[in-house]
C-alpha cells in the first residue's frame, strides 16, 4: 500500500553515524545520504538497498543490529526529541505510537500488554519482510530506550522476527542477551511492563509542550498531503470489490488517464500492481485472523473470480495456504494467551 513506502529522511544521520563509527570509507554512498533532510522521505526500497551496500561492503550478516545500535534521538526528527523530553518511557512510547506516522509508512506499531508484560508488535508493510531493516528497527528500539534513560541493563525478555536467521541465532541471543524467535507471524519485542516507568533522563516539561505542538502540526499536514493516497485507496478497494481491481477501472473512479496514475504512483515510488498485491495480502491476512468469513467471500471481497484463483495467489505471496495460515495463527493465540492474532 502507498503509506507502506516511505521512511523519515532523517534516517539518513544514522547511516551517516554507522560510517563514521566503524571508518567506512564510502564517499558515494555519504553524498547519497546528504541529499537527504526533514523534508525528503527515504522510500523502504532505496532503505534496504542501503543496508544491503553495507553488508556487500563489511560482509557483516549482522550489520542491521549494528546499524540500530547507532541509534540516537535526533535520528528519529522531532518525535525522538519529543521523546527524550518526556518523564517517563510510558510518556515516550505514546508519543511514538501517537506519532509514528511521522517516522514511517506502513502498519503501525501496536503497543500491548498481557500478565505484566509489555508487547510492541507490527505486522510486515510487504508480503517479503526485509531482514537487516527489522533487526536495525529492534536494535534501534533497545539502544534509544537504553540512551533516554541511562539504564545500559534495560534490555527485552522475548524477540520475534519474521525472516530467518542470517547467522548462528546464538549470535542473535548474545546481542540482545534474551531469546529470539524466527520466522514469526509478526516483529515483536517483549519486556517487563515495568519498563515503562523507568525515568528519562533529559525530561523537560517545557521543551515537551513546544515539540508535542510541532509533532501535532507535522501530523496534520502528513494527512493532508496524503489525499491522493487516500484517495486511490478508496478506489482501489472499490475496484476489487466490483471484480475490476485493474489500473484503467481505478484510474476512471479517480476521473484521470492511466498515464496520470502511472506518474502519481511513481513519485510515491510506488507501482499499482506491487500496490494491489500488497493491499490483497494485508486484506487476506486480516480477514482470515478474524475468522467470521468463507474462502469464497474473501475471494469476492479481493476481487477474485473464483476462489481457486485466490487460494493460488495466497500460497504464492505466503507459502502456504489460507486454511493452514488461519489454522497457524489460531494454534499461535492459543498458545501464548494473547488476545489477538498473529502472535509467534
């Protein structure tokens, strides 16, 4: 989906920061992430192909987890600095799940918390989680929370990611010094909910207010700027709800030529068909976890002919069928006692 694409610019200093720390000489690759500011969103593509430079350039299967902990409050822009102005890790973790969309496109981050333990989850904006963007992102977590309040012991319980492991998973234990689990339904990181009263150290009452206002006025205007994309949405999901989710149908609910919705999809960096089959699958994921619909009438809802076709497809994207998805995630939720699906 169109809001699945993009990341903050300012991601750009923690690559810059990642350079410099571990003396890598790579001069075009430091004049790529100049261009970046506030103002110029990083799209997920041109993210991974960055951290795909860095691990062709250190042969390092770990550099996501060394990329994340790089990370500082001013790589994350005025939600990290909002962040490291508030009291406790409970007042940064709503603002970041109230501000997110300042950060990334994508699902957003889902907070939880079950038998004292607190959970953050997402599910993948793409149908192929990208393994180094993931482990950076947790890595990234851990080491900003660690930074905010001083604790150099504040560290998870439990960690999920969705891909393989790239190396020994002993490795991946020893870094994060808990148990690590792959090839889960979503990317979680687990903790005692009573991190969350940890203390921050540069809490500032005032700097909080005048940052909670600008990240209020960036928020407002990223919706603003985001009309088209709701607006193709819309039409999207109509097309496939009358059997027509091809980009000439779209593209007439939208009263412009396919040619005009080709360019308008590829400043967002985005292609309508990549687009499609990224809204069928997080469609057929969510519809299948809430279990209240047939095969058939998912297939419709989709925009599929027959239900064979959509069976197909499903097992393309997943590797495996919709019933043994559905039946993975219900084993899941019964096994770990979590109120909602896609738990590992």
């Amino acid at each position: 989906m169109l809001q699945n694409l993009y990341l903050t610019g300012d991601l750009a200093g923690l690559l810059l920061a990642f350079l410099d720390k571990h003396s890598l000489a790579m001069p075009e690759l430091v004049t790529r992430l100049h261009t970046y500011d506030k103002n110029q969103r990083m799209t997920y593509q041109q993210w991974w192909r960055i951290l795909a430079e860095l691990e062709e350039a250190t042969g390092d299967p770990q550099v996501g987890l060394k990329v994340g902990a790089c990370a500082a409050p001013e790589h994350f822009g005025v939600v990290g600095y909002l962040c490291q102005s508030c009291d406790t890790l409970l007042e940064a973790a709503m603002n970041f799940e109230r501000y997110q969309r300042l950060l990334y496109g994508g699902p957003p981050a889902a907070l939880k918390s079950h038998d004292n333990t607190l959970r953050i989850e997402w599910q993948s904006p793409h149908d192929e989680p990208n393994a180094h963007s993931d482990e950076a992102l947790i890595s990234a977590l851990l080491h900003v929370g660690q930074s905010l309040t001083g604790n150099q012991e504040l560290a998870a319980t439990r960690i999920g990611f969705m891909h393989k492991p790239l190396c020994d998973t002993g490795l991946y234990e020893a870094w994060f010094g808990c148990p690590v689990q792959f090839q889960c339904p979503v990317l979680f990181v687990e903790g005692p909910a009573s991190l969350l009263l940890q203390p921050i150290r540069r809490a500032d009452p005032s700097l909080k207010k005048l940052l909670s206002d600008q990240a209020k006025g960036l928020l407002d205007q990223t919706v603003q700027d985001d009309g088209f994309q709701s607006e193709f949405q819309k039409a999207l999901l109509k097309g496939m709800r009358f059997g027509k989710p091809n980009q000439e149908y779209v593209a007439s609910l939208l009263n412009m030529s396919t040619r005009t919705l080709h360019r308008r999809l590829q400043e967002q960096g985005a292609q309508f068909k990549d687009v499609l089959k990224a809204t069928r699958l997080q469609l057929a994921k969510d519809y299948l976890q809430k279990n209240q619909l047939t095969l058939s009438e998912i297939a419709l809802l989709l925009g599929y002919s027959e239900q064979s076709a959509f069976s197909r497809a499903f097992a393309a994207w997943t590797g495996t069928t919709p019933l043994k998805y559905q039946k993975t995630v219900k084993e899941a939720n019964n096994r770990q006692g979590w109120g909602s699906p896609g738990d590992c």
